[in-house]
C-alpha cells in the first residue's frame, strides 16, 4: 500500500442540490451530490496529486453507497472507512442562489453513522501519515468523535508529523457557545497551522484585530495562524514574520460554500511542498476564488494540471507581504 501523505476524518452526507430557486419547501427537483468540509479538503488534495486516507463512517445504505463511490472516484484511500448496519448516512438539502447569496442548508445528521466514529479507529498505519487535517466539526458530532479529533492530532503532532486545523465552526451542532469555543481553542492549541476566518477567530479568542487573533494561538504553541478576511485577502502570523496577502478578483460569486475549503487546500498543499507561507496563502486565495466561482462545494477544486497553468498560483514567485495596519474591522468572512 502507498505510504499516506495526509489524514483526514470526519462526516461526508449525501447533499440534495435544488435545481430551481426559492424557498426549500418549494423546490421539487434536487441533483444529488456529497458534502462535508472535510472530505471537500481531501477531495482537493487528492485532485492535487496526494494520497489521502479518509477515516470515516457511514451507513448500511444506498447513501452511503454514493458517497463512498463519489469519494473513491475522486482518489481517496476509503479502506478506513466503516459501514455502519444500525445507524444512517447522513444528509442535507442545500437551496439554489442565482444572487451570490449564501445558500440556505438544512441538516439530517443526528444520530449519523459518521457521528459514531470513535477512537478504535485509529490504528498504526494511519498515524504515519505525514500530515493531518482536522476541522472542529468532527468534535460538535458526539462526544465520541470529539475525543477521536482529540486523539489524532496529539498523537500525530507529537510524533513529529503536522497537523492542521481549521475551526469550522457549526454552533447548531453544540449545546451552547461558550462549551464550544472551550473545546475548539483546546483542538486548535493541538495544531501546527491554525486557519480561522476573521469571524471565527473574534468569537474564539474575544479579540477583534487579525494579529492579535495570530498571537493568542501563537502564544500556546501553534507554529502559524492564517486569518481569511474573505474578499480582502489573508493575514498570516508566525513567530518571526507576519503579512498580508491580498485576494484573487472574482468577477462574480456563484456558490460561497467550500471557500474555506478550498484555501485550507491550498496551504496544506504548499506548506507540505516545502513554499513559504507567503506563497501558501497566495495559492489558498487562488483556489478559494476558483470555490466561490463554481457551483457546489468541491467542483471549483483544481486539479494539478490546472495548478500548473496558473502562474499566480503555482507559488513561485514570492508575493509582496503588505504590512497591517487597522485592519480589525470591515472585513467580511467568504465562507
């Protein structure tokens, strides 16, 4: 079996697309897909050329024999992934915008198979990955999945391989929102690359300026902080440089879900290719505003061949690092 060069987990729902605009109650004819930001993040990687292991679960059933076909269809090592005969796959349906409007989603994931993945998943073979991807949404599913997430990235970063993590945050999934932001700091402080959007970071730390969101992450060890300020670029923070990246133009936003995504794509990919940070976060805002410009949340992903055409993306020449001044209002969150 090919050595793994990235880990990921958590919950890929079959997605029930409208085909037509209006409320969801309305709409009478949907187009199947997957969703889940997670596998949207391995789905990218995989298209750029990695060998991803997806850890996950899902049901006995005809959805979860979609989203296992979708996923190995696009590359993903799914060999860890465990069909479940007592609980179902995951769902949602996802409304149509013509606007660039975030689109409205209703959830039917209580209670899912992947919301039952536990720590007795984790075996030696995935802990040699050379990276691993977390989000904070695999840790709002159950308990059990909260001390899997747990798990993973302290044994990962503690072997010396990275990790990433971006927040993700999903506030209906928890019971209220001081428990999550104690438990998503606590799996954020674990990771070597913290990726929160401008929102996520205030609500997280209290603090409103991007630098001093990079600080209070940085000051509990993290490596680098990458702040997304949605259409005015990213801030990025370590412990010896820090700058601005402005965004990729877009003529016009078709779909807004899977921006974050995308940009967590493009800094794994860089960083594990040994670009500066500063290219990292030029390539992540290209591949966001290729996200914000396709409709559904993983279709606008690259693949390498794509990369390579794109000069701006491909991190080759260093982009110029403004410096940040007054930067802690005004901005507003792509995904």
């Amino acid at each position: 079996m090919p050595e793994i060069d990235i880990l990921s987990f958590g919950e890929t729902m079959a997605m029930f697309v409208a085909e037509q605009t209006g409320d969801l109650a309305s709409v009478g004819k949907f187009h199947k897909r997957i969703a889940g930001a997670d596998s949207n993040v391995a789905i990218g990687l995989s298209r750029l050329g990695f060998n991803v292991a997806w850890l996950s679960r899902v049901g006995e059933d005809s959805l979860g024999r979609f989203v296992l076909d979708t996923l190995r269809h696009e590359g993903l090592d799914c060999s860890h992934v465990a069909v479940d005969p007592l609980h179902p796959t995951g769902f949602q349906l996802k409304s149509r915008e013509e606007t660039g409007a975030d689109p409205q989603v209703e959830y039917f994931r209580r209670g899912s198979a992947a919301s039952h993945l536990s720590v007795t998943a984790i075996c030696p073979e995935l802990l040699q990955a050379r990276h691993l991807h977390a989000t904070g949404i695999p840790a709002a599913l159950s308990d059990a999945t909260r001390e899997l997430s747990r798990q993973l990235m302290t044994q990962m970063r503690s072997t010396g391989h990275s990790v990433s993590f971006d927040p993700n945050l999903r506030p209906s999934l928890w019971d209220n929102e001081q428990h999550m932001i104690s438990e998503i700091n606590a799996l954020a402080c674990l990771a070597d690359w913290v990726l929160p959007g401008l929102s996520e970071g205030r609500l997280l730390t209290g603090f409103d300026d991007p630098a001093d969101i990079a600080a209070f992450y940085l000051d509990q060890g993290v490596e680098a902080v990458v702040i997304k300020l949605g259409a005015h670029g990213a801030y990025y923070r370590t412990p010896l440089d820090q700058g601005f990246v402005a965004a990729v133009p877009v003529a016009k936003v078709v779909d807004t879900v899977g921006a974050g995504d995308g940009f967590a794509v493009g800094m794994i990919s860089a960083l594990l290719e040994n670009l500066d940070i500063a290219q990292a976060v030029q390539r992540a805002n290209w591949i966001g505003s290729r996200a914000v410009q396709s409709r559904g949340d993983m279709e606008g992903l690259p693949t390498r061949a794509q990369l390579h055409t794109h000069g701006t993306a491909k991190g080759l020449q260093r982009p110029q690092a403004q410096a940040i001044t007054a930067c802690g209002s005004g901005y507003t969150d792509l995904h």
